[in-house]
C-alpha cells in the first residue's frame, strides 16, 4: 500500500500528525485515527486551534484536513464535558475524584481559524467506507465533513 506524507516528517508534532489521521481517515483505517486522536489528546500542550496551517495545494485534501480538526474538536470536547480534562491524570481513583476533576473549570477546545476559512469543496466528495459503504443521508454523516460538503461516515472518534 502507497502512503502519501505530508511536507512534514517529524510524526510528533501537531501537523504532522494531522497527516497521518488524514491517511488513516481516507484509508478507513479507523483504529489508526483512534489512536492519534488519543495521542494528540496526551499531548495537553497541543491546543487544537494551535494546529498550523499547513496552506495543503490539493482542495479535497485541505477540506478533509480541515473537517478532521473539527473531528478533534467534537471527540475533545466532549470528554472535556464529562469532566476529564486533558490535563488530567492518567488514572482516576474513585468517585470523588471524578467529582473533583468536573468541578475544575473546563479549557474548552476550538478549531484553527484556518479549518474555519477553508471553503467547501464546490461538487460533493464522497467517501465510503473500505466496504463501499455510505451514510443514507446527511444526518447519518459526519457534521464536519459535511461542512467541506463531503460526504462520510463519522468514523469512532470518542474514546
């Protein structure tokens, strides 16, 4: 199998890495992107906003890397919204602590101001699964795909 990399070849740093879920995004590799989603939420210094641009030539890779900054930001915050910061410990020791973790004020993420000007793309990309599957309908897809008017599956981006 060919890998496309992107102009980056340091694998831990933020734009990089925004590479890498990208292949294993459209390879539908989703437990390789689960595993750098995770990765990147260890790495509490890597805000999501903070992703450089990476100025991608090709339209259809640039909205995909666009839309997967918006994956971060939905899969982040919501463990962020149960109370488990990413700054937090690696083990949790009982209920109280749980309690203590979602009293502390929550550091909510947001995308690059650059994912946000990225255009949709002007025809609809579809993306099926490696089984040629597709949602039936928009509210089946993925909500930042379908921002860049692509059209996919959400892949397990909560962990």
């Amino acid at each position: 199998r060919k890998s496309w990399r992107g102009p980056y070849t340091d694998g831990n740093a933020p734009l990089p890495l925004l590479y890498r879920m990208y292949e294993s995004f459209v390879a539908d590799d989703e437990l390789g992107l689960r595993e750098d989603i995770r990765y990147f939420w260890g790495k509490e210094e890597w805000a999501v906003a903070d992703i450089p641009d990476p100025h991608d030539p090709d339209p259809e890779r640039y909205a995909i890397l666009a839309a997967i900054t918006g994956m971060l930001v939905l899969a982040f915050n919501y463990k962020i919204g149960l109370g488990f910061p990413r700054d937090g410990p690696a083990m949790i020791r009982g209920h109280a602590h749980i309690l203590q973790l979602q009293a502390q004020p929550k550091k909510w993420e947001r995308q690059p101001r650059w994912a946000k000007r990225v255009k949709p793309l002007k025809n609809r990309l579809l993306l099926p699964t490696a089984k040629g599957h597709l949602p039936k309908d928009d509210e089946q897809a993925c909500e930042p795909l379908l921002e860049k008017n692509i059209f996919a599956w959400e892949p397990r981006i909560y962990f």
